[in-house]
C-alpha cells in the first residue's frame, strides 16, 4: 500500500501500524492484530509516564493524547493507528481523526452492542476504568444497542494498575481483584448476570485470574478480535507471500527501559524494546 506522504517508489515496506495505549493494556489488541495481520509492522507505544489515564480530567487527556500522537506519528510514520485504550478512544479520538485528516485511526469501542446480544438474562454489566464509565460516549451505547438489558456500570481505579504489576512479573493479590469484579456480579429475580463487557484494554490480560475468581461462570466480552479485523479491513489485502514478521518495537513515554521479566514478556508479544527508540516525553 501506499504509505501516507511518500512516492509511490518507496511504499514496498510491510505496512506499520502505530498502537498506542496508557500502558500495557494494549498488548492485549496487538495480540490479537498479530494473529490476523502478522505481516504487519507493529509499533507499540505505552504512555507509562502517564498512566493511569482513568485518573485525568477530560481536558488533560485529550492534550496528553494529542502530544504523544504528535511526536510519535512524526517519528514513525505510520500508515495506520490504533488507539488500544478504551478511556482514550471515547474521548480523543474525534481529536485525532481531525489533527491527521489522512491517516487512519481505529479505536476502541466498549463491547457494549455483542454483549446485549449475547446476554440471556439480561444483565449485562461494563466493567472500564472510571474515565470510560464517565464518559456520555459509553451512556450513548448503553441506550442505542442495550435499552433490552439492565446494565451496570463498574468503575474501576485499581484493576489497570494491577494488570500492569502482572505484566511486570509482580505478585498480585488474588483479593484486590476479586474485590474490583464484585460489583459486575449482579442477581435479580432469579437471573443473574450473563455477560461481563471488559472495556479496558488492560482488563483481558487479566483474563485466568478474571473467570477463576468470578463468583460465576459469565461471558467475558473483549474488545480486541473487533479491532483487529477493522484494521484488516482497512489496511486491505495482505500479500500472499509476505515473509513472517520482524518483531515490532516498543517504546515507552518515561524513558524508562522495561525490567528484565517486562523485555521478556514484550517478546512474547513479538516486542523488542529498543533504548534507542524511547522517547522521554514527561507528563506536563
Ligand atoms: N488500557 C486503558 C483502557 O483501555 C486504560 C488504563 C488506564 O490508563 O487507566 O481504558
């Protein structure tokens, strides 16, 4: 395809998609971006020296999203990204689509709309950071795609950070996340709740410890099978004969290299953490 400002000549490289997330929630939508695209060029940018997002006001996240997508677009001229953040996409992304008219830009939309049609019962519950739970974006879907459902809304500080102390090779409490997933367990008239919308990215990372500690058996919704295939649908037909992939780069906003046991699994992800590439963009 034909990269975005650049000749024609020069558009035989593998496309390189940008995905962009707080922190490690992301990785959870590369995955899944791998599997169906692996000919594709993966850039994976974490804003760690800002995360959580969930915690900032609208106004700060909309300028933190806007100046970390203007320095890496710049730098790594990508032909399409991702924005792997629940609480970024039903905020900035309206922001972004109109900064770079050009560029492609797929977000992530809570999985409101196939939870409702999934659910038996009825009782559906969204379990997001606080910022996504806030937002009138995630209301909006509620009363479009699940005014046949009753749903809760959970709000939740704490299960972001936790995913990231995982990834990081860090013990977690079993407590602490039973105690977050409490309120999505809901029983009503003899039903109980069915289907559980993980609308953080971080959230399927999580995923043993979620369906091992759930008081019972539901439907975990995730986002990222979506995504993947919008951008396969918009990036269009990978070649035949594309080689396998080259491991993406991962690049961190504090500057910070990633530990021992993160590196290690960052190429699980087919992530290689470059000093090089890390960019030091403090949160202002
Ligand atoms: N991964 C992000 C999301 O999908 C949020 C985590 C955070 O930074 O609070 O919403």
């Amino acid at each position: 395809m034909e990269r975005f400002g650049e000749p024609a000549a020069l558009a035989e490289r593998a496309p390189r998609a940008l995905v962009f997330d707080s922190g490690l929630g992301g990785l959870s939508v590369l995955a899944e971006i791998r599997r169906l695209r692996p000919d594709v060029e993966i850039v994976y940018v974490a804003d760690d020296a800002a995360f959580p997002y969930g915690r900032l006001s609208d106004a700060a996240l909309i300028e933190r999203v806007g100046a970390v997508m203007a320095r890496v677009v710049a730098e790594q001229t990508p032909d399409i990204v991702v924005i792997a953040c629940s609480t970024a996409s039903t905020l900035a992304l309206p922001h972004l689509r109109a900064a770079y008219p050009q560029l492609p830009f797929v977000g992530t939309v809570p999985a409101i709309k196939p939870a409702a049609r999934e659910s038996r019962s009825g009782l559906v519950s969204v379990l997001a950071t606080r910022g996504t739970i806030a937002r009138d974006y995630t209301h909006a879907l509620v009363r479009d795609y699940a005014a046949d459902c009753e749903v809760t809304l959970v709000g939740s500080a704490d299960l972001a950070p936790i995913a990231e102390r995982a990834m990081r090779g860090e013990a977690v409490d079993d407590a602490g996340i039973a105690r977050e997933i409490a309120p999505c367990f809901v029983e009503k008239d003899g039903r109980r709740t069915d289907c559980v919308v993980l609308a953080c990215t971080h959230f399927p990372l999580l995923i043993d410890a979620l369906e091992r500690l759930s008081p019972w058996p539901v439907a975990f919704v995730d986002p990222a099978p979506a995504i993947a295939r919008r951008l396969d649908a918009l990036l269009g037909e990978a070649p035949r004969d594309s080689a396998p992939p080259r491991p993406g780069a991962a690049i961190f906003t504090s500057g910070a290299a990633p530990g021992r046991r993160l590196q290690k699994a960052l190429l699980r992800y087919g992530l290689t953490f470059t000093p090089s590439a890390a960019i030091s963009l403090a949160m202002a």
